[in-house]
C-alpha cells in the first residue's frame, strides 16, 4: 500500500541535512557538507591519532608505549561540524545524530578485510551520570553501527564502578589517573574479539583502562571505534 500521509508529509516538510539544514535524503547529510566532512583518513593505525603523512605508520606514542587495546579507528577527526553533531547527541538527546555517525563508522568498517568483532561494548557512565542523562551517547551510536553491521552489543559486560570527573580541559596525565579502577568487566568476555564504542577519544585514556580491565577478563583481541578523534 502507497504510504500517501508520508509522501504528503515528505513533500510539505522535505527532509533536511543533519548538519546544515538544506535538503537531502531522511536522517543523512547533504553531498555538499559530506564533500567538506574532516574525514581522519591518515592517522594512526593503533590509537587513530590523525596524522599529517602517511608515511609515519604508528604515531611516536603507541611505539614507545603500546596501549591496552590493539587498534582503533575513527571516522572523523574531532573538528566542526563533526564536534557540533557529537554535542547534540551527547548532551541534546539528537539521536539522529547517533544513526548518521554510528553509519558512518560501520561503512568505515565494512570496507576493511579484517573480521569483524563479535561483540560491540560501549564505554559505560556511572549510574549517577546515566541517571542524570538519562541515555548513554555510546550506547546509542553502538545502536547506529548495529543497524548496519547487525553485531550483537553487550551494554552490560562493562560497567564503571567509580565516578570520575568530566575529563574535559585536563592533561594526559591527569586523566590517566582519573579513570584508573573505573571498570569493571564480567568475564563472558573471555576470548572474545571485541570493540569499544565512544563518541570522542581525546587522550585515549579511558578506553585504554576499559581495555585494560577488558584484557584482565580474558578478551582475545580489543578495537577501539569512535565517531571522532582529537587530533
């Protein structure tokens, strides 16, 4: 059956770029701000850090001192309107915003040879943040990659059992120490390839001691996926 209300609604109230509002295709961005999109295409294979050539293959950090996890991509490098998008999402409830990035990132992972994981574990909130928000923004672009890649998510494999301070202008270091003892991971994990889901890695700290704790589980192989990556 012809759905005729929702062509009349399409053609009254066409449907808008997420991003600059002019018009494109439901829940997607229009080709003009997709051409101007801050892709992070040459980064680091093992933290994503965007890089200015090709040529260096693993940034100066990882080959000093390797992380917990065993590589990471990001779709994007955290810059306007990338950073506009994850605001929304993250503190304004657009969980459009979640299905476009979380699509983005699954497309990213589609084209690669490598086997996908088995399982999606975003990056848990205390419960007093998760109360106060209501939602976990990981958890909703984890949604946004299975409606693509049909990966199963645990959001419950992971949980952090200490509140830690919003991580936002502090140093490598400081956050290091902030996030140390955050997690704690149930081992049915054990084994297991596994991907870490987060809308933002800034130093990688938190992931790292997600990825820590998640290797003390057992995990047999650990990803890291982010919509965005500060360079």
């Amino acid at each position: 059956m012809v759905d005729v209300i929702g062509a009349l609604k399409r053609w009254i109230v066409p449907s808008a770029c997420l991003l600059c509002t002019g018009p494109a295709d439901p829940g997607t961005i229009c080709d003009g701000c997709r051409d101007s999109l801050p892709w992070n295409r040459i980064a680091c294979p093992v933290c994503a850090l965007p890089l200015a050539s090709a040529s260096a293959y693993i940034c100066g950090s990882c080959a000093a001192d390797a992380p917990h996890f065993d590589s990471a991509l990001s779709a994007f490098r955290y810059q306007p309107p990338i950073a506009g998008a994850i605001a929304g999402l993250k503190y304004h409830a657009q969980f459009r915003q979640s299905r476009w990035l979380g699509g983005e990132l699954a497309a990213l992972v589609a084209a690669r040879p490598e086997p996908f994981p088995e399982l999606l574990l975003p990056v848990p909130l205390h419960p007093k943040r998760l109360r106060e928000r209501g939602y976990n923004q990981a958890l909703e672009l984890a949604r946004g990659i299975n409606r693509v890649l049909a990966i199963d998510i645990d959001w419950q494999a992971a949980t952090r059992i200490r509140e830690t301070a919003d991580q936002i202008g502090k140093r490598a270091v400081e956050r290091r120490r902030e996030v140390r003892g955050a997690f704690a991971v149930d081992q049915r994990i054990a084994g297991r390839h596994i991907a870490l889901i987060d809308d933002v890695m800034t130093t990688g700290s938190t992931v790292n001691e997600l990825a820590r704790a998640c290797r003390e589980a057992g995990a047999a192989r650990i990803e890291v996926w982010t919509a965005a990556r500060v360079p």
